[in-house]
C-alpha cells in the first residue's frame, strides 16, 4: 500500500506495531548493559513506557494523525520510566508537536515530525551524549527528511529505519564503553526495534529476523496480525447498534484424522455473526467472531477438535464503558483552557495544601525504607535497582504529599530524568534533587531544613551529594572485562562510584576489598547496609573485621533488607 | 564608683578566677531525688555526673529565686556607697534566671543600681564575656565602658556544640529549634548553637560525633574568619576529648590568650548530658 499520506488509522497501527515489536525484544535490550549487572532494565522501562503509549490510545476513539500522536504522546509522557522512557516520551512529544494540526500526514511533514521529535528530547537532556538513542533519533530523523523530499511515507520510513540501524551500529564508535564491552546502545537499540515496527505496518512485505518467542506455531504465536486486525474491527463497529454482541476468541486443536477445509469452516462458522477472522495452520485454527450466541458457536468448533484459550467478552458493557470515559474525558478537556501536554496534572484547580513540605524518596527495601522514614522523608515509592518509578508515580506521589513544596529524592541515576519530568508537570514546588544512589540520598537528607526556603534546600541538599562515596556491591550477570579488571558471570563485583574496582567470588571478601578502595585519610565514617542475600553470621564476622581493621573510623552496620546488591556502602 | 560584676553559676568560671577577678556567682538549684543542691556551691560538678550516671529519673533545675538575688545585690551595696551592679546571665530562652535578676533589681533600687543583662547563651560562652568584663573593670573602666563592652562581646560570640544524645534537652523541655532532627535511626548528631533570641538551634545535621566535630571545627573558623578571638572548649566528662579538640582549635584559630578548657556545671549539664562537647568563642 504505496500512499502519500500516512492516515490516523495507519499511525495507530505503526504505534501498535512499534510497541510489539520492542515488546519481542525486551530481554535483547536490557541485556545491552555495559555493566554486567543484573538490574540492566533499558528495556524492560522503553516497552512500559512506549507501551503505555499504546493503552491511552485504545481508549480513545480519535482518527486523525494529530489527536491520535497527541494522545499517545501523553500516554508516553505519564509511563515515562527510567532515562531511556524520558529521552522516548520526549522524542513522541515532540514528533506529535511536527503533526498538530494535520488530520494526515504526507511524507514531508511526517519526517519533521521526527526531526522536532529529536529538537525536543535533546533539550530534556541536561548533557547529550553522542552513541546514545539521541544520536540514532537524530541521524535516522535527518535522513528521513532528506528522503522525504522525493518520497512516498512509506520510503521516508524506511529510510528512517535503514539510518537508524546504521547509526546504531556506530554507537561503539562514539562512546568508547560500548566498544570495550563489544555491545551497541542499549537505547538506541530499542528504537530502532519501535523504528522496525513502524515499517512493518505501512510496509505489507517486510521480514526481520525472526524474534525469539516461544511460539508454539505460527498461528498461536502470530498474534501480532490476528491482534491488529481484531483491533481494526472493532473500530469499524457500528458502535450505536451491536446486532452480534459477544466477542468470541479460541482456538481448535483440530482431530489428526478429521479432514479440514477452511473455506467450508469459515462459510459455516460465519453464519453465526460477523467480523469474523479464521487463521489455520496444520493442526491449530484460531479464531475470532462477533457473535449473538458463542454458545452455538463453540459447540460448532468442537466438531474439529479440542477448544483452546475461550475467550468470551461482553462487547455491550465494554463499549457502555468506553463511552463513560470518553464522557468523562470530554468533559475535562472541556473545562481546561487547551489540551496541552503541560496540563496534564491532576490536580490543576489550586487548592490550600495541607503542610509546607513533604519530601518523596525512591527505595528499595524495607530497612531502607525505614531509614529514610526516620530522616523525615514521608512518602516512598519503592523502587530503584530492579524498578524503576514512571512519572505518573512521582505525580501520584506529589499529589498525595499533599505539600506546598515538594522535594524529591531519586537515588538512581536512570531516575533522576522521570522525577524531573514529573516535577515539571506538576502543580506545586518541586525540586529534584539528582540523587544517584541510596548513600547520596543519605547524606542529603541531612542537608534538610524546613525553615528554609525550596531553593535554599535544593542547594544545600545538591552540595550535600558530594560529601559522600558510594560503594555498591553486586553480582555479575555475565563474563566481560572493564577497566582492565576481569569478571566471570556469578562473580561479585564492588562498584565505587560508577566505576567496577573489585571482583571476586565471595560477596565479603569484596565488600572489603571494596572499601579498601573507597576510604580515604579524610574520611570519618563507614556505613554497611546489607541486604537480605546476607548471613547473620557471616555479617557477624565482617562488622568484626571492620572494627579491627577501620579502628580510627566510626562504623555502621544497618539492615536494609534490599534484593541484589548485598552491600551498599557510604564512605564519608 | 565602685563597679561590681555580677552572673550565675551557669557561666562555668572556675572558682579561683571568680575569687581572683572578683565575679559574684548566684548559684541557680539542681533537684536529684529528693535532694536540692546549690549549683557549684553544694554540689561539684564531679558529684553531679556521678549523680547523674546513677539517678533513674533525670534531675530537675530551677533558677535563683529573688531573694537569692537581693542578699548578693545588698551585700555588695553594704561594701561602699554608690556602687554599681553589672549582672550578666544565662539566655532568658532557656531560664528565668535574668527575669529574676530584674526582679530583685528593682527590689533593691534604693540600695545598688543593678544592671541586668541577658546574655543569650549559655555556659563559658557567658563566663568568658564576664571574664573580659571583669578585667576591664578592674583596670579601671568606667560602667558605661563596661556595658558596651558587655553588648558588644555578646553581638561577637559564637558556641557550637554537639551532644552524645538529644535525650537529655529534649526531655528537658529546651530543644527549642532542634527538635526535627530527633528520631532518625542513623547516629544523628546536629551541631547546635545559640540563635540570636538565646534558643538551642541546629546548625546541621552530621552523622556521627568525629564529624560533628571535625564540622564545629570548621564552623567555628567560618565564624572567626581569621580575626583575633578568644575561645574555650567546653565538655562534659569528656577531658580527653576537650583536650585533642583544644589542641585542633589552637592550631587553626588566631587566638589572643591561651585556650580555657573547662567542665560543663551541673544545671547546664542537666541538658546537655555527658559527652557534650562545645567550641565557644568571642572576637575581641
């Protein structure tokens, strides 16, 4: 389907099938750590976040390129999880910016898009990095708009797809980790699989290479057609009047010695309702049928063969549903001046909140979580290491801190951007401070003083980052060598700041290793927050050595009761 | 014009620089059990820590009452005609010990004219400005002289000090400004002050006490910022401590006279705790 404009109906599927395909490929991503840590979530966070993109879209009924962007942008912007989500609901952003006020696209104005896409993530990033997904959004927009000169839609994304996997490849080039580590940017990689997806659904005949699912064959595990085009028949529903109402999915392992033919199959089984769609394969049918009474139908199906994955839905209630929300979202938007992407909050009309401040922090385990209760944090989201929040949580968070002034601690480098995200939505004063770890977020807590103004805190709370080391231990998910130190996978290894300086095969042992490294003439006082990986006996006997060994230093030993780094130290 | 100075025992003035400088000390009360001991008088301030170690509830204190004030005032106004009272004590935010003062002052306007001073600190952050008042007294400076000295030695002190635990001025009733920084499951140590109204402030909050005293040290000489002071450690049941810490001050500070180390006295104690440790200072 070679066209000149790209239809709202077309950048609905292109945005399903960029979703899906990334979804395929997850682990790929998340395995593109340069770290061999096992907390490599690239992702894992890309697909929630583009994914949620694809969820705020399904509730919407729009059909123009504008609202339909529009709509998924924000969907993004609120699913924003981890640094990679940010950077992506940025360049969706501003990509729906390039079409506001089209109802379709020609291939001109669809590679602007792309190219305000890649204007407004760079702004959102305080310091770009060439080898990152910027740089493939980047050249992979540029070469879009230079075919869009002379090009179909469907051209100017494969242009955009062929750009970005050449970009991709490059990344080792421009950051010099990636290539010591032999891996692409994970980031980038992700987009160029949502890139991908794009061109499967305005291209009719491409091939990738195959995505390892673990399909049991081509018609259960080729969901991705049956779904879109379920998909496209329930928009073409007459939605005022539903004559068959009962969506009907299941599939029929068809009887080795019955014959089956599926012209027969799909006339008769089709004169129990419509919209009906029949995939076979050898031994598997799948099918999929608005019907009045599916019932009748299954009974029908099981002449073939055994009933498999029924799936019966009520299509009266569901659209009685869909119309509640629209209502209700028609009537919001009716009452905001615009629809701009900057009010989505919440909590737009002002009221008094109900104390001057309340300060939210990122932690993983409960020890943790204690701790930074009892320096007067109020409000946790757990999180961190294996999780990391969206925006929506901090604005949940925010909202429910119910402050005039609200501070937020992210303690994780690849959450630092979503907090900020958050707190440039929100309604109140927000500051962000770029807490990168758990000792960090320590140290600026004491930073703290509610008699002093936001921006006062905000300052001496930042400053306060640099008054502490961060000592982390892990385990290594897989072999590699970095900074001439080599690791094996189920080694541990101690990461001082952000470099790995230690590795071995006991978790204590490194520990100390590792705070060998860390403590310095200065330095006054060591804290060990273990994890629940850690025995009390063996804990028992390092907190002994430490005394020993770190006579003139104040020690600290807290539980902390977080999953896969059994140490997290602070020097200071 | 005889002109004589005058504070209570929560200045901390070792006795025999008292005697020798002349200072008039009104004992404030500390209440152990049932037992009711004169500040300094009947009760050391060794005694008292032994007192306190062992006491299962903690002591109670009050200040000097009136009358204790009117016997000091006329007895000096028995010494010769037309004398002249400097009194100068403990911060009115933490005692109504100077309300007293002024009580009992006008109690005895026909006897001695008393001037009464509110120091707004505590300790030999107060004793050290009494001292200096003392001396200037004695080598002849006139009252007027002598007040302005007082104010102006006030407006240019600084104490910082940093307590084992806040248990004892919280249960206290004086932990004032510091008390958000109670409860924290880490060790804790807010480095406190003096705030201009004469209230327990925390300055900052630092873990552990090596810090909080490496920070005092620090603090301390953002404050003095070079220029000449005097300055004294302060501790309580802590003498080596006071002593590395007088050693560590000494170093960095441009001091005019040697370092006064002394023990923190039993009412103030009461708040403060064992282990308190205080950098006081003021600039000439």
């Amino acid at each position: 389907m070679r066209s000149n404009t790209l239809t709202g109906q077309a950048l609905r599927q292109m945005y399903k099938a960029g979703a899906e395909r990334l979804t395929q490929h997850v682990k790929k991503v998340d395995a593109l750590n340069v770290f061999p840590v096992p907390d490599g979530d690239t992702g894992t966070n890309m697909n929630l976040t583009f994914t949620s993109g694809v969820t705020e879209l399904e509730k919407s009924q729009e059909k123009t390129v504008e609202k339909i962007s529009a709509i998924f942008s924000r969907g993004l912007l609120m699913g924003a999880r981890g640094n990679s989500g940010v950077i992506l609901s940025q360049l969706f952003r501003g990509f729906a910016k390039g079409l506001s006020g089209v109802s379709e696209a020609d291939s001109y104005r669809l590679a602007e898009a792309f190219q305000q896409g890649v204007e407004m993530a760079y702004k959102a990033v305080m310091k770009p990095v060439e080898g990152t997904i910027l740089t493939v959004a980047r050249e992979a927009a540029a070469a879009a708009r230079k075919a869009a000169r002379s090009c179909s839609v469907e051209d100017v994304i494969e242009t955009l797809v062929e750009a970005a996997r050449q970009a991709l490849a490059n990344t080792p080039n421009q950051l010099p980790v990636l290539k010591e580590v032999g891996v692409v940017d994970s980031g980038g990689q992700g987009l160029v699989y949502i890139y991908e997806g794009f061109l499967s659904a305005v291209k009719a005949d491409v091939t990738f290479d195959k995505p390892e699912m673990e399909a049991e064959s081509v018609v259960a595990g080729g969901t991705s057609l049956f779904g879109e085009a379920h998909e496209e028949m329930h928009h073409v529903i007459d939605q005022t009047n539903i004559q068959y109402g009962y969506c009907t999915e299941f599939m029929v392992h068809l009887k080795p010695d019955t014959p089956f033919l599926q012209q027969e199959f799909q006339e008769r089984i089709g004169s129990y309702g419509d919209s009906l769609l029949v995939v076979a394969d050898d031994d598997l049918v799948k099918v999929h049928i608005h019907a009045e009474e599916p019932g009748d139908v299954l009974s029908f199906a099981h002449r073939y063969g055994a009933l498999d994955r029924i799936k019966i839905e009520n299509m009266r209630l569901q659209h009685e549903e869909v119309l509640r929300r629209q209502e209700t979202k028609q009537i919001a938007q009716a009452q905001k001046p615009d629809d701009d992407l900057e009010r989505v909050s919440a909590s737009s009309e002002p009221k008094k909140a109900s104390k001057l401040y309340a300060i939210i922090s990122v932690a993983s385990g409960k020890g943790i979580a204690k701790i930074f209760r009892s320096l007067g944090v109020q409000i946790i989201i757990e999180g961190g290491q294996t999780m990391n929040p969206s925006t929506e949580q901090f604005m949940h968070a925010i909202e429910e801190a119910d402050a005039e002034r609200v501070i937020i601690l992210p303690n994780n480098k690849n959450i630092v951007m979503a907090a900020q995200q958050a707190a440039d939505l929100a309604g109140v004063q927000v500051a962000v401070i770029p807490s990168t770890s758990i000792p960090q977020g320590m140290s600026s807590l004491l930073a703290f003083s509610a008699d002093e103004q936001l921006e006062t805190n905000r300052e001496r709370m930042s400053e306060a980052l640099g008054y502490v080391k961060t000592g982390l231990v892990t385990y290594a998910v897989r072999d590699t060598t970095l900074n001439e130190i080599v690791i094996k996978e189920g080694d541990f290894i101690g990461i001082f700041d952000s470099n790995i300086v230690v590795s071995g095969r006991d978790p204590y042992e490194t520990a100390l290793r590792l705070i060998t490294e860390m403590v310095g003439e200065e330095d006054e006082l060591i804290t060990l927050i273990y994890g629940t990986d850690v025995k009390g006996e063996d804990m028992k006997e390092l907190e002994k050595r430490l005394a020993s060994l770190y006579d003139a230093y104040e020690v600290e030993v807290h539980d902390g009761g977080q999953s896969l780094y059994p140490f997290i130290i602070a020097v200071e | 014009m005889k002109l004589y100075i005058v504070t209570d025992s929560t200045a901390d003035i070792p006795k025999e620089l008292a005697a020798e400088l002349d200072i008039h000390i009104v004992p404030l009360k500390v209440h152990i059990g049932d037992m009711t001991y004169l500040d300094g008088v009947t009760l050391s301030t060794g005694e008292f820590y032994e007192k306190l170690a062992q006491a299962d509830k903690l002591p109670r204190t009050s200040q000097p009452s009136p009358a204790d004030f009117v016997d000091v005032y006329e007895s000096l106004a028995a010494r010769e005609e037309d004398g002249e009272v400097i009194s100068i004590h403990l911060s009115s935010a933490l005692s109504g010990t100077y309300q007293t003062a002024n009580l009992a002052k006008d109690m005895v306007r026909e006897k001695i004219n008393v001037h009464a001073i509110d120091s707004r600190t505590a300790s030999y952050a107060l004793g050290a400005i009494v001292v200096a008042v003392a001396r200037a007294a004695r080598v002849g400076n006139g009252l007027q002289y002598c007040l302005d000295l007082t104010q102006r030695l006030i407006a240019n002190h600084k104490a910082f000090f940093v307590m084992d635990t806040l248990m004892y001025l919280q249960k206290g009733g004086r932990i004032g400004k510091a008390s958000a920084v109670l409860g924290s499951l880490l060790n804790v140590k807010p480095i406190l002050t003096f705030d201009e109204a004469g209230e327990v402030a925390a300055v900052e909050k630092v873990r552990g006490k090596k810090k909080a005293v490496g920070r005092i040290v620090d603090l301390i000489n953002e404050y003095a910022a070079g220029e000449p002071v005097v300055a004294s450690v302060v501790h309580a049941t802590s003498h080596e401590e006071a002593e590395a810490l007088k050693v560590r001050v000494a170093e960095t500070l441009n001091i005019t006279e040697d370092i006064v180390v002394t023990e923190l006295g039993p009412v103030i104690g009461t708040y403060g705790g064992p282990g308190l440790l205080a950098v006081m200072l003021y600039k000439v």
